[in-house]
C-alpha cells in the first residue's frame, strides 16, 4: 500500500516548515543547520488584573482563572549546537523569556482592549507579534530568532518571520471526505497494483482530508476571515466534499487523484482568488501520515 511522507509540516497537522520557498523575501528560509520549535501555551482573563501562574505548562502558563483566552506561542530559533551540551538553547530558557518578556504584551494589550469594549483585528496581531519580537530578539544568545506562530485556536495561525516582518503568513484548516481510485489506464492491472497497492482497489476507497490553506498577508492589513473562507469552501471544497474525485470532479479526468495532484488542484483553483492577500501554499492531508505541500 502506498504510504510515502511528503514535503510539509515537521509533525501532523502542526505548522508547517516552510521548505517549499515561494516568491518574496519574506519566505526565503534559510535550511541549513538546526532550526529549533517550542510551543509556549498560556491564557488570559480579560476581565482580571492578573491570572495565577499555575503548575501546568502543557495546558497552558499562566493558567487563566474561569473562562479565559487560550494562546499558543511557536518560537522558532537557528543558531550552532553547543559542543558541551548538545543543545542550540535549553528549552526552559526559551519558556522563561516567552512567559517574562512575550506573555505580558499579550495580556496588557488583550486586558486593555476587552475593557475599552474593542476586538483586536489581525493587524493589531500582527503589532503584537512584532513588539514580541523586537522583546525576545537578543535574549537566546548566540541562536537568532527566525520565526514565530501564534496559534489562535487548533485550527487557525497566524506566522511571523522575524528576518523580514513585512510579511505575515494566515493559515487555516479545512476538511473534506472524498473517495479515489489510484489507477493509471496505461499500466496493466498487474502493474497498476505493484504501483499503487490496495489504493488500486477497483471499488475505491476513502478519506477523511485536512486542507491547510496559507494566505500571505502585508503586514497592518486586515484580513477578513469570513471572506477568506467563503473563497476557499466555493472554490475548493464544495467541489470535492463527498464526491467520487475519478468521476466527479472533471479535473481528474486527465490525472490520477493522488495527494500531490490533489495539492496541485487546490492551487489552481485558489491561486488569484484572494483580494486582500496572495496564496502561499497549500498542504493537503490523506492521513495524518501522508500529506502533500505545493507552492505553485
């Protein structure tokens, strides 16, 4: 059975590593050497002038008291591994500076703005992530702070690279089931079944797909979620959600709807269609082991 990983995100269904480079500097990574992630969870009650430190850092430090805002912060760092320890920063250090310098930005500016009885838009985000920026940047010694992720809830983030900050990157998940057929009329059914295994089977079969859509956005520009979804469940999604893609989708008539050419559908159909930003990349899930990037 076919089971290959494909280029795109390090772990399933968490931010991807931008590998697949795409116009603009912003997202021209740099891939040599270590690049290290640590999520950093904490929450925050508006309506409180502080939140209890807590015990438990894996559900979220600070800990927020009664109904609070859950916040995901991804710190990415490169930089040299230290010969005597192993290690480019010590993970503790990185939870330190976040919960000491980033931390409190996020709550002063989520307590002042929930009081005045005004939302914060994605370009008071993106404010933010600047000004955590500019407060972590010399804090991990000889390792250069290369990027960061604000994970608004499971499904939605919004990234930062910190060497050009002109440019933000919006991701969002979507779903769709779908059943396929992997064939090809010009193998032999012998061959068709050495290549593609039991996702040859003639009667099809399904999945449960993941579409992570990223939307390159200049920095201080709002972006309309609403609109941003309307765009991609039109464009994309209604097109594929329970259909057989062989013989429902016309597109697949010339092309054997494996994860990759289904990538490469999805950009093609959402490419051009944003107006207040331009599409990075799409990842597409058959699993939660086998995904396909593409960057048209």
């Amino acid at each position: 059975m076919r089971d290959t990983i494909h280029e795109s995100p390090v772990t399933s269904h968490e931010p991807p590593d931008f590998a697949c480079g795409y116009a603009g500097a912003s997202e021209t990574r740099v891939t040599a050497g270590h690049i290290l992630g640590r999520a950093v969870r904490f929450s925050i009650n508006p309506f409180l002038s502080s939140d209890s430190v807590g015990y438990n850092s894996y559900a979220s430090k600070p800990a927020g008291e009664g109904l609070a805002i859950f916040l995901e912060l991804c710190v990415e760092l490169t930089g040299p591994v230290n010969c005597d320890t192993g290690l480019v920063v010590n993970v503790t250090d990185i939870d330190a500076a976040v919960r000491a310098h980033a931390v409190p930005i996020f709550a002063e500016r989520i307590r002042r703005e929930f009081r005045a009885g005004r939302g914060i838009d994605f370009a008071m985000l993106g404010e933010l992530l600047d000004q955590v920026r500019q407060s972590l940047a010399d804090k991990f010694g000889p390792a250069n702070l290369d990027r960061l992720t604000l994970r608004l809830n499971p499904f939605r983030e919004l990234t930062m690279n910190c060497r050009d900050t002109r440019l933000l990157c919006f991701t969002e998940k979507f779903e769709f089931a779908a059943t396929h057929k992997l064939w090809n009329d010009g193998f032999s059914e012998q061959r068709n079944f050495e290549v593609f295994g039991k996702c040859a089977n003639p009667a099809g079969h399904g999945h449960n797909y993941i579409v992570d859509v990223t939307l390159e956005i200049p920095a201080g520009q709002e972006l309309a979620i609403c609109d941003f979804e309307k765009v991609v469940d039109e464009e994309l999604i209604r097109l594929l959600d329970h259909k057989n893609i062989n013989i429902e989708v016309p597109y697949f008539a010339g092309a054997i709807p494996t994860v990759e050419n289904i990538a490469v559908f999805a950009w093609e159909r959402l490419t051009g269609r944003f107006s207040n930003g331009r599409l990075a990349r799409v990842t597409v899930w058959e699993t939660d082991k086998t995904y396909c990037t593409y960057c048209g």
